[in-house]
C-alpha cells in the first residue's frame, strides 16, 4: 500500500484528521512494521532456543505479529460477510425419496420396569 508523496506547496483536499490518520496506517502497516515485526520473530526464535523465554509467551507474540499485519485482510473479510443478505432455506426432500417412518409415541419406555423391585 504505497501512498503518494504529496508536496508541502500543493493544498491537501482531505481534512488533517483523515491525512494523519493515513500516516498513522502507513507507519503501522508499512515496511518499517514489517522490518520490526521480522526482527521480532528472529528475536523470539532465538530466545525460545536458548530457553529464555517459554513457549506459550513466544506464541503468544507470534499471533500478536500475525493479527497487526493481517489487520487489513481480517477487516475486510468482516465487512464483506457482514455485507452479504442472509437467505434462509428450508430443506427439501429429493422427489424420489419418501419421508422416513413415523417415530413411536414418547411413552414407549423399553427401560420403564428395569429398575422396579419385586419381591
């Protein structure tokens, strides 16, 4: 995601609000997150191998570095499902299918006198 660089004599035609919030997301999502999120894991990786540092917490950063870069993709698979109509059906039976047999009725207990005592 590459943003042109605008000249400090050209009028923005965003709000600053909006033009910093765009820095904002460029410096968290851009390169220099990438560069810092590689040497992390280098770092986690190394630490986990000489037993600096347990398992779980080094997984535990490892998602952590998954769910900032994935941010984008993760949004937009929520708002794409998010956006689709949800169409109920009911499910049909094939034409050459006949329903299945009528159940018993609900009184017919085979284990109703198993645990009587008779004396």
């Amino acid at each position: 995601m590459a943003m042109r660089q605008a000249s400090l004599f050209e009028p923005s035609n965003q709000s600053a609000l909006i033009e910093s919030a765009g820095w904002f997301e460029s410096i968290l999502l851009g390169q220099l997150a990438i560069g810092l999120c590689a040497i992390a894991v280098a770092l986690l990786g190394l630490w986990m191998l000489s037993g600096r540092l347990n398992l779980g917490q080094g997984l535990r950063t490892l998602l952590g570095v998954f769910v900032l870069l994935g941010a984008p993709a993760i949004a937009a698979s929520f708002v794409a499902s998010s956006d689709q109509p949800r169409i109920a059906t009911t499910p049909t039976l094939p034409r050459d299918q006949t329903p299945a047999r009528a159940l018993p009725p609900a009184s017919n207990d085979p284990y109703a006198g198993a645990s009587l005592r008779r004396d």
